[in-house]
C-alpha cells in the first residue's frame, strides 16, 4: 500500500501558486505530520535546505540562503509542514519543493506592483467610423507579460524581454484590465 501511494503521488505534479509582491504566499503540504516525519523544504537548486522539520524532536528550523532573500520571511506550520513565505519580492519566484516521504513541487510566481501602466484611448475624430484604439504603456520594467482582457476573457498577451514600447491592444470596448506579470 505504502509503495501504491508513492507511486500515485510521487508523480510529477507541480503545483501552481501566483502571490501579489508584498503579500504572504504558504505553500500547502496539505497533510498532517505524522510523529516520526522528517520534512526538507528546497528552493531552486540550492543545495542547503531553506527549513526543516524533525516532528520525532519537535525541531523547526528555517534557513536563509546566501542572498539573504529569506531573511525573517519564513514561517513553518507546525501541523502541517506547509511554509509561509512572508512579504514576498519577485526574488522568491520560483521552483519549491518539500520531501517527506513524498515530494511535492511547487511553483511560485509573484506579480510585482509595477508602476502603472498609462492607458490611454484613442478614438477617431471621424462619427462614421468605428475606429478606436488603446494604447498601453510602461516604463522601465523587464521580462514582464502584458495581457489585455475583456471582461475574463483574455484578448491578447505579448511577452517582451524589454517593454517600455507601446503596445496597441486590438479591440478597445469593455477592456477591463491589464494585467503584467513579471516572469
Ligand atoms: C518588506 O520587504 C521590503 C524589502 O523588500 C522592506 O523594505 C519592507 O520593510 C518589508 N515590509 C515588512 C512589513 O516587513
Ligand atoms: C491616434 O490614431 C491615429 C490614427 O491611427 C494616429 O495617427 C495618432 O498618432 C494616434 N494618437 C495617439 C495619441 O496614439
Ligand atoms: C527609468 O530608468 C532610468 C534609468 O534607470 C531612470 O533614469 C528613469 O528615471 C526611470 N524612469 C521612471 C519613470 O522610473
Ligand atoms: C527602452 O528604454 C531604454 C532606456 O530608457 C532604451 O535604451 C531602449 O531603447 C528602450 N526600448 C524601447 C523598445 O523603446
């Protein structure tokens, strides 16, 4: 049964977790600790674990890693074994993973506040014609996705590694939002 399970959970789920820039994100075990559990929390290819978790000693223990990315950010539930990263920067993005007697993987994608973006539209001075444009801009952002929607549906996203352009999105009435994520 034992070797079942593993075989049922070990596969290679990553679980997708997106958090707003400054706010706290947990990533969920989504178990109990069992008494004799021994937990290892992992972030990208670091070799040293950023917490850890004897339940048979009642250790709790968070570490940072070389940047200082983690300092006083780290909170470990107790019961759980789920991890709180607290007041998070887009530094804390991505690949997370905890082994108990499973493993589960993470990922962690944090939207930044950027400046925000200009919208402006642009309607033709012509009543005849239907045209009409929307023009979105950004200054100094990297590596950053601009999506336009309307209402949930998406209408258009670009991906640039540099995006201080404008951008014209194709269809301007009822656009509701505009959402850049930072990659
Ligand atoms: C959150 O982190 C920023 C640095 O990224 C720091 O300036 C700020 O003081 C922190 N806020 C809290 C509430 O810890
Ligand atoms: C508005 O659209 C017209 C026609 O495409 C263009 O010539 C003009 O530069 C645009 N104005 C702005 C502010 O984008
Ligand atoms: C954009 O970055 C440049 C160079 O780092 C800086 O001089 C400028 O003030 C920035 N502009 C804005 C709007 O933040
Ligand atoms: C973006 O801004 C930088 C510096 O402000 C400039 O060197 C670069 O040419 C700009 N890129 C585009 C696509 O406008």
């Amino acid at each position: 049964l034992n070797l079942l399970c593993t075989l049922v959970f070990g596969v290679d789920a990553v679980k997708t977790v997106t958090v707003m820039e400054g706010d706290s994100v947990t990533l969920q075990t989504e178990t109990e600790l069992q008494t004799d559990d021994v937990i290892m929390w992992q972030f990208e290819d670091e070799k040293t674990p950023i917490a850890t978790i004897n339940s048979g000693t009642e250790s709790f223990f968070t570490f940072d890693v070389p940047d200082g990315r983690f300092r006083d950010r780290l909170k470990l539930d107790h019961q759980t074994g789920s991890l709180t990263i607290t007041n998070t920067t887009t530094k804390h993005a991505g690949r997370y993973q905890v082994r108990t007697k499973i493993i589960y993987r993470f990922s962690v994608t944090v939207y930044a506040r950027l400046p925000a973006p200009v919208i402006t539209s642009n309607t033709s001075q012509n009543p005849s014609s239907s045209y009409c444009s929307l023009v979105c801009s950004v200054v100094n952002v990297s590596h950053v996705t601009l999506s336009w929607y309307k209402g949930n549906s998406l209408l258009s996203s670009i991906s640039t590694t540099h995006l201080n352009n404008t951008q014209l999105c194709p269809a301007c009435s009822g656009i509701s939002e505009v959402i850049l994520m930072i990659e």
